[in-house]
C-alpha cells in the first residue's frame, strides 16, 4: 500500500507539477510571466462576466424575464 501513495507522489511531484516549478522559479525574474496564466484567466473571466450581463439586459429589454414573486411555489 505504501508504495501506492509513493507512486502517486512520485507522479505528481516528478511530472505533473514540473509546470509550476517553472513558474515559480520564474518569478523570481520576471513576476508578469510568471503570473501570465493568472492574467489570462482573469482576462478571459472579466470577457464572459461582461457576456452574461449583457446576454441578461437583452433579456430585460426584451420583457422575456418573469420578475413575479410567485415564479416558484415554494415562494408563495
């Protein structure tokens, strides 16, 4: 069983984890690479944020949205 979870270990540590290695001993040197997945993931967040918002205006203007109290019987 132990060498289970040493195996296991040695996956992560050795291979799936090598990414971030790089990238922390990245910062070091340059802190914008090193942080670039975190300013793409925000960049690609902020994108589809500001999507559904206006995905949810053209369903305001449109009156497609039930804004009744009693929508769901639970809140009756």
């Amino acid at each position: 069983m132990k060498a289970f979870f040493e195996g296991i270990q040695t996956l992560f540590v050795d291979f799936l984890f090598v990414p971030l290695d790089l990238l922390r001993s990245l910062e070091l040197s340059n802190w914008w690479l090193a942080n670039l997945v975190s300013w793409t993931l925000m960049i690609i967040c902020s994108y589809y944020i500001v999507y559904w918002c206006k995905e949810l205006q053209k369903h305001q203007d449109n009156n497609e949205e039930n804004q009744d109290t009693t929508a769901h019987s639970f809140l009756k």
